[in-house]
C-alpha cells in the first residue's frame, strides 16, 4: 500500500450538485467520505459552467435544510406561489395556487450556481469529508471485500462503496457494464437568464409552443428570471448562433408582453434532452445515484429533486448501516435503494415523457384535446391537488431527511 | 484439524458431518445470492437487535464513533464472519471460533480485505487449548441447532464469558410453524438453504435452552422473535418467537 494512500467508507464519484450533496449528507453524520471529479469545485462555480435554474420542491427543501445547505442558499431563492400552464394561442389553463394546498410554497427556484456555490462552503465546514480534484479516475476495482479506487497521481482510495454521481454520460456506470434505456427527443433545452421590467410575483410560467415547452421561471427580487425554452434540435444551432440583440428579440416575442421590457444577464446555454433510465441501480459495490441512474425530460422541473430523493434514500440506507457496523455495501441495503428508487423514478419518466409528447406537438385535434384535459385537470380540484403533491415532492414513500427526520 | 481430535475432551459439541456440510459451502459465505443469501438477508436485522440490547446493556451510544471501544467479544460458531465483521466496526475487540477450517480460512481472508483485524480460530468452545481469554459478550447465532451435545456446547460457552458479560444466543424454534416456514420452505421451496441445511427436532424450544442455560449458571435476561416480512423481503424485531428468537443471559 503506497503510504499516501486514502482509506474512506464512501467514494463519491462526481462533485456535481448530487455528489456534493450526498458527500455532505453522509459526512454530516459519521460517514467518511471522498468526492473525485475532474474539475475543481472553484472552476464548477464560475458564471460560465451552468446557466440554470432549478425548482426545488418542497420535500427537497427539507432535506437541503436537514444537511445544513439550506440556510446559506435560502436568501437567494424565491418561492414559487403559483404554476400557470398555458397553450398559446388558447386561453385555457391550469393554475396551481399553493394556497390550494396550505401554506407551504410550491417549491423555490434556486440557481445553480448558487446551490453549487453554497455547496462548497458547506463542504469546508463539513469534517470526514475530503475533495480530490482535479483528479482523473484510472480504475475503479470492486470485489466482494473491498473497493480500491485509483487515481492518475498514483494514489489508491480504498472504501466499501462506490457512489456514482458521474451524470448522464456516467464512466463509472458503463465500466461496470451496467445498461441503459431510452431515446433522445430531438429536442434541445436552450437555457438563459433575463431581467424584466415587471415583477413576477413569484409566478413559474410553462408555455406550450409549438416547438416544445417554454418556461418562465421565477427568480430573487422579482426582475429576474430563468428561461427554459425547448426547441427542435435542428433549430437550436441557428439560434446559439444569433447576436444578442436578435437573441433577445426571438427570447421577447416568447415571453410576450407580461413582464414588460426584457434584457438579457449571463450567457446562454443549450443542453440535448433525452430520457435515459440504467437497467441496474447497483453492482458489487457500486450504487448510481442523481443522472448517473436517471434523465428525464425538464418539462416538470423534476431532475434534481428525483437525484435529492435517491441521496436522501441513500443516506437513510448507509447511515443505519454504519450505525449498526454494517458492511456499507451490504447486498439487503443495496437492493432496498433500487427497489424504493427504481420505481418512483421510472413513474417520473413516464409522466414527464407522457407530457413532453403530448405538448410538443402543433396537430389541432391534439391541441384541442389537451386544452380540454388542462381545463378539465384545473376544474377538477382531487386530480389537480394529486398533479401539485407530485409537482412538491409529497407522493412516495419518503426517506427520513425529507421528512425533517434525524437520520441514525 | 486432525491433530485436534486427540486433544479435544471426550464428551464434544462437534457434529462432524455438520461441520463437513459447512465446509463444502464456505467459499460461499459471502455470496448475497449463494446457499447463504437468507443469512445475509438475516444478517441487518440481527445486528440491529444485537446492537442495541448491548448498548443498553453497557451504557454505550450507538451514534458514537466505535461505541462499544474497550470490550472483548467473541462469535462463536462464526462461519465466513457475517457478523463478526460488523462488530469489529463498532470498536469490539474480536474473536471469531467455528470448528471448520474452511470457514475460518474464508473469514480470514476476507477480513484482511475488509482491512480489519479480528482473531479468528478454529475448535469449539470447551476446547481448552484455544487463544480465547474471557470475553464481554459471547455471541453463539444459528448455531446451537447444529452442535453435538448442547450442554457441552453451553458450559463451553459459559466458561468464556467474563462475569458481568453477556450471552447471546439465536436459533429456531421447535414449532409447527417451525417445521413449516424454517425447515420446510426455507429449505424445499424457497430454496434458501441447501436441503438438509436443518434437522427439526434438533431445533430448541426459549424453555428448554433457558435450562441448560441455567444449569450452566446463566440468566436468561432477555427474549426476542424475529419475523419474515413477505412483503419487504426483510425481518422485523417482534415478539413472535415461534420462528426464530434471540436470547440473552449473564453469569448469575
């Protein structure tokens, strides 16, 4: 063993929002981590890196709070107090009040930026935590005793378990010749962030183009907001390629009117969209977490908060096991995530996948069926209550930390 | 382990045919889905109820970092170290006893693997030429049903308990339900368990291991039942001991 060696009980692979987060979560209770990625968290903050936004549900929010991340980001977000479903040119639409469910917001919008940024302070004050990047992964050995990760500085992390927290696009996840499912939607999410002259109100807007759904979604101090607009990937390069001042104009005319005069902030970024399910979520010493297990559509908001709900699993799961002195890759344990996870987040996909087609599409007798089902979803209050407790992140079976629990 | 033979008293709690069945499956004590997937299934659950009666029972929190630091505890009958492994991360200094090489090898190695340290022997309990001092807590799991003679097994057991330490013992009922779930679905048609892995009517009732706990000078302090949850595929702590239970004594 080269004594510059590490030992841990968790290598998380991946300091994204997922890795961080669940480095952070474990750390906070006992569990010793180490988070490899390649970019160092300094480079991963910086205004170029990522340009989105994300709508952090309610049981997200309490899991954030229950791992200490909440209060240093909550001053920069904003609530979201109410969700408008519009498809223009109709007039029908859904409207989702969270006073129709008590007094919880519907969910905050955070940058993530600012959740990254918030991250890293977090992961300073953390203790059983260590950050290894920039550092290029050489090999990941599992066997039924151990696992030994090695990097290209020659050291070797040895640990009980792998956490892959890579993304879509996860190394970790197809050296272990673990499978996935799915199809690219020929559709790319262009995503920027724009001031207005009117406020918000706090109001998240989902538009359905023809092109794909556009959304509007609130930021802090009211002036200011995040764009997703979805569009066919054959168009998506001509507008990349506009200058700033016909960018803005093709960004006004689809927001239309409502928030007054608009300017452009920050870079704009495209991302291609897919749904990408792995077949597995674990192999000897290996659990996928976030992406690394799942993409979805960004039409519902709900990527980042099914990856917080596989952390919060995932922390329930390992912080018992170290508690009891349990092998952390315990196959009972291991086989308890995939089941709980697997499950709800194949539900997700299918209802993001179920909405994407059904709204990206220009054929009338489409158009006018799902303008009848949003009227008929808004006049019936059981369905829609159902639709916003999905939209919160309170259907399922929650892990502890969403549930404002102590873990362990 | 021949050369044991000539040494070992005349009366033994070893059942040579017994300990050969564990040996031809000990490369697989660590296999989640091998012949001993339902002891790994088990195992959480066992742990949990372990850990916390021996919290309670030394005043130690289970939120600590090794919480149980200081005490000596040995497994007897330990096969592949499924629980020994566990109880050395909470800071227990362990050994770990079976009678069958095989086992022990396996044991040893993977505890090397797991990098940790624990002393890991081959015999029986009453066999007097073992490196076993005296310990806190003995651990005797699924294994009294497959011993020779159990009174010698427990007064084996008994004299490697330091006073004030604690005995805990699990094993499967002698009951109808028994015979059914343990012996005949978990062996013919789950196929937990190799066939024959159990004989029924050397399952021992909770009243009849109390007295050879008795006689051998122990307490019973503590009974719990362990139950199958179909639904979950895990076990639950309850207080059906028809199945399987868990039994705790000290010296009296």
């Amino acid at each position: 063993m080269n004594k510059t060696d590490i030992t841990c009980d968790v290598v998380i692979v991946g300091g994204g929002l997922i890795g961080t987060t669940l480095a952070c979560g474990l750390a906070a209770y006992g569990v010793d981590v180490a988070v490899v990625d390649r970019i160092t968290p300094e480079n991963i903050i910086s205004p170029d890196f990522d340009g989105r936004a994300s709508a952090i549900a309610h049981t997200s929010k309490v899991a954030l709070e229950g791992i200490g991340l909440w209060p240093i980001i909550a001053g920069e977000t904003q609530p979201i107090d109410e969700i408008r479903v519009s498809d223009r040119p109709s007039l029908m639409f859904l409207h989702y009040d969270h006073a129709d469910l008590g007094d919880n917001p519907l969910g905050h919008m955070a940058e993530n930026r600012l959740l990254r940024t918030g991250l890293v302070t977090l992961m300073h004050q953390t203790q059983g935590l260590t950050v290894l990047a920039p550092a290029e992964i050489t090999e990941v050995a599992r066997t039924e005793g151990r696992a030994a990760v090695a990097l290209d500085d020659g050291r070797t992390i040895n640990c009980q378990l792998v956490a892959a927290c890579d993304g879509r696009a996860s190394a970790t996840r197809t050296q272990a010749g673990i499978g996935v499912t799915g199809w690219t939607y020929k559709q790319q999410a262009i995503v920027t962030t724009i001031d207005h002259e009117r406020s918000h109100d706090g109001i998240a807007h989902e538009r359905f183009l023809s092109s794909g759904p556009f959304a509007i979604l609130p930021l802090k101090g009211g002036h200011r907001s995040s764009l997703v607009w979805t569009e066919k990937s054959a168009l998506v390069g001509s507008f990349m390629a506009l200058d700033d001042g016909a960018f803005l104009d093709e960004v006004a005319e689809r927001v239309g009117g409502f928030l007054g005069d608009v300017s452009l902030v920050g870079p704009r970024f495209c991302h291609p969209l897919g749904l990408q399910v792995a077949e597995r979520y674990m192999d000897t010493r290996l659990v996928l977490v976030g992406d690394a297990a799942h993409s979805i559509h960004p039409i519902a908001g709900q990527g980042l908060n099914l990856g917080l709900r596989d952390v919060a699993a995932l922390m329930d799961i390992l912080v018992d096991a170290k508690r009891y002195g349990l092998d952390l890759a315990h196959s009972a344990g291991l086989e308890r995530y995939q089941r709980w996870r697997r499950a709800d987040n194949l539900l997700m996909a299918g209802m993001t996948d179920m909405i994407n087609r059904l709204f990206s599409n220009d054929i009338a007798p489409v158009r006018m069926a799902r303008d009848l089902g949003l009227a008929a979803v808004n006049s019936m209050p059981p369905l829609k209550r159902t639709f916003m407790r999905h939209a919160m992140g309170q259907v399922g079976d929650l892990p502890k930390l969403m549930r404002g629990e102590a873990l362990g | 382990m021949n050369n044991n033979q000539t040494t070992r008293p005349p009366q033994s709690s070893r059942d040579e045919q017994e300990i050969a069945g564990f040996a031809s499956h000990a490369g697989s004590w660590w296999d989640p889905v091998g012949p001993f997937a339902p002891l790994h299934q088990l195992n959480p659950a066992r742990i949990r109820i372990m850990s916390d009666i021996l919290a309670r029972h030394y005043e130690r929190s289970l939120a600590d970092h090794h919480p149980f630091q200081g005490l000596a505890l040995a497994d007897v009958g330990c096969g592949g170290g499924l629980v020994t492994e566990p109880f050395a991360r909470l800071g227990f200094s362990v050994s770990g006893l079976d009678a069958s090489q095989e086992s022990i090898n396996i044991a040893r190695n993977h505890a090397t693997e797991a990098g940790l340290t624990i002393n890991y022997q081959v015999g029986a309990p009453e066999e007097t030429l073992l490196d076993l001092a005296t310990n806190d807590v003995v651990l005797a799991l699924e294994v009294i049903e497959h011993v020779a003679d159990m009174e010698v097994f427990i007064a084996g057991l008994a004299q490697r308990l330091s006073p004030g330490g604690l005995l805990i013992m699990s094993t499967i009922n002698r009951t109808l339900k028994s015979l059914v779930f343990a012996k005949g679905a978990a062996e013919y048609v789950l196929r937990w368990v190799p066939p024959g892995t159990h004989h029924w009517k050397k399952f021992v009732r909770p009243s009849e291991l109390s007295e050879m706990l008795r006689s051998a000078g122990l307490r019973v302090v503590d009974i719990q039942g362990m139950t199958y949850d179909m639904a979950t595929g895990g076990w639950n702590v309850s207080s059906d001991v028809s199945v399987n239970y868990v039994l705790s004594a000290t010296p009296a």
